[in-house]
C-alpha cells in the first residue's frame, strides 16, 4: 500500500500538500486524545516505543494529541497499580508493556497480570538475538552448541537483567531446543546491556543474549557478529544472519511491545483504540518511526493479542518452573 502511495504521479502529490497546506486534509482524527502512561524511565524501551507511536499517530491526523507520563516503580508494577486504581478516570489511557509483564506476573514481581487490565493491541516485536565479539572462536550458533553439548559450563552467556528474566529465558529456550540442558546453563547476569556488552568484550562472558534491535546497533558499530535470531524469519534489516529454526533448533521468541486499557474500558472504546492503532500502519509517519527504531510489526489486536498473551504465559511458566524458577 505505501508503494503505491508513493508512485503516485506529481499532479496528485502537489494537490495532496496544497490541501494540507489549506487544512482541509482528508484524514480525520479517529481519536480525539491518548494519554500514554510509560512504566519506565525515559529513554527506554516502553518510552520509545509510546513516543514512538504517538509520534506517528498524531502527525498522520489518526489522533489530536498524545500525552506522556513516566511512572517507574516495581517493575512496572507501580503502573499497572496507578492505572487499576485509577480506572474510571483514564478511559483516554493507554499503558505500554512488554514481554516482562508477563514474566513478572508469574514471578511475582507484582500481583497483577494482563488480565486486570484491558488488551488492546501488540504494534511492535523485537527478537532475541544471541552475539559475540568480532574476534570470537565462535563463528556460528552450531559452534556454540557443539561447546555447550560437551560442557554446557564452559559457555558463559551474559544479559543485561537477572537471572530469570527475558535474556536468560531466551537462552535458556535456545540451548534447551539445541538438546542440551537449560538448567545447567551459566548465565552471567549484568544490570543494564551496556555492561553485558562490556563482560563479552572482556571474556567474563563468551555470548550475549539481547534484543536485536541492541545487537543491530552493536554489529554496525563494529563491536560483535550476530550468530542468531529468534525470528520466524530472517531480518530483512540483516538477511545474513540466520534464525534458530533454520540451524535446526525449533525454537522462536519476540517480545512484543503494546498497549493496555484500564480495566472496564467499555469495548466500543477499546474496538476503537485498536482500529487507529490497525489504520496506523498505513501511513508514512509510521513508516519513518518504524524504520528509525528498527521495529518488526506484529500487529495483533484484542482477543488475537489475549490469545497470544495466554500461550506465551504457558510457554514461558514451563520453562520458568524446569529452570526452578516457580514451583
């Protein structure tokens, strides 16, 4: 569709901007305001990514104005909370999240999970990916098996969060596919990527377990190679990288980024909040913020995101509870 949008010919694309510039533009605000609550810093993933999507909502007419608010705490427990709490007043309220809310729910971390709230749409997905330095003996994911099959702790494997958490799940579900044991899996823990970085760099650590959209950025600089994806696919943004599933390892992971309604949101309001986000995908501002960020769009929306947020609990719980993780 935007192909075909922009091989218009000049005649229509020169009428197009006079009538924006008279504002009498053919694109009507399906939304009159959407307040965005982060539960995270700024600069982060959510913030991005609610920027982001702001970003493109209301420079392509779909919504008037976006709001922001960051509301850090509790591994976003404290956001979730605010938003329960404050249902009745936040029907303009939309609140990012991620894989973790997931993953904390059934830790713990908070005592709430997806279904206190009201799904509204998953818009963005970022797959694991698995790197090592540039002067690595590792010159594939196989390579780092074969090791792992023979030793599983002379590998050490670095992520940027806790033990527990999405990167050493997502390597703990790599090596376990692969036919080695998750559980003896050495994971090197590190408080932010920057410094899981810094530990394969150093050689604490052998292999790092990260987003891709980090790892593309850490390959253009010349820092690591990419072994492997999670994706169902290979990366149009890095074709040369293969996937899990191709090297003969059934297994694949994204972590989503989407929105929530407050719990109760009427679903004629929610219906709509997930159409604009659907509409948001054809339009050139979102084209621009997608491709800036590096996103890989996995739009699913209402009961098709419930749907999908119900097998990743499942999937995520088993292997939570092999690693000992829960009971």
């Amino acid at each position: 569709m935007l192909s075909k949008f922009f091989s218009r010919n000049r005649s229509t694309l020169l009428a197009a901007a006079l009538v924006s510039t008279l504002g009498a533009g053919t694109v009507q605000a399906e939304v009159d305001e959407i307040h965005f609550l982060i539960p995270g810093g700024a600069g982060g993933g959510w913030d991005g990514t609610a920027r982001g999507v702001g970003e493109a909502l209301t420079k392509s007419g779909l919504v008037e104005s976006a709001s922001y608010e960051n509301l850090s705490g509790g591994g976003g427990g404290k956001a979730i909370a605010h938003l329960i709490e404050m249902a009745d007043q936040s029907h303009n309220t939309l609140m990012v999240n991620s894989t973790p809310i997931v993953i904390r729910s059934l830790s713990k971390v908070f005592p709430q999970s997806f279904r206190d709230l009201t799904p509204i749409a998953a818009v963005v997905g970022d797959y694991g990916a698995f790197v090592v330095p540039t002067d690595s003996k590792y010159k594939s994911f196989t390579d780092v098996v074969k090791d792992y099959s023979e030793n599983p702790r002379s590998v050490a494997i670095a992520g940027g969060s806790a033990r527990g958490s999405m990167d050493h799940l997502v390597a703990a579900m790599a090596f376990k596919a692969a036919g080695g044991d998750a559980r003896k899996l050495k994971y090197v823990a590190y408080d932010a990527g920057g410094k899981a970085m810094a530990g394969i760099l150093s050689g604490e650590a052998h292999l790092l377990s990260t987003g891709f959209s980090e790892a593309l950025a850490l390959a253009e600089a010349g820092e690591v190679r990419i072994l492997a994806i999670t994706g169902d696919e290979r990366s149009a943004t890095a074709p040369d990288v293969p996937t899990l599933k191709e090297l003969g390892y059934d297994a694949t992971f994204v972590n989503w980024r989407g929105f929530f309604g407050a719990p109760g949101l009427p679903d004629a309001e929610a219906d709509e909040y997930a159409a604009t986000l659907g509409k948001m995908y054809e339009t050139g501002e979102w084209e621009v913020v997608r491709d800036r960020n590096g996103w890989t769009e996995i739009f699913k929306p209402r009961a098709e995101f419930v749907a999908f947020l119900e097998n990743q609990e499942e999937v995520v719980g088993n292997l939570m509870r092999e690693l000992g993780f829960l009971k």
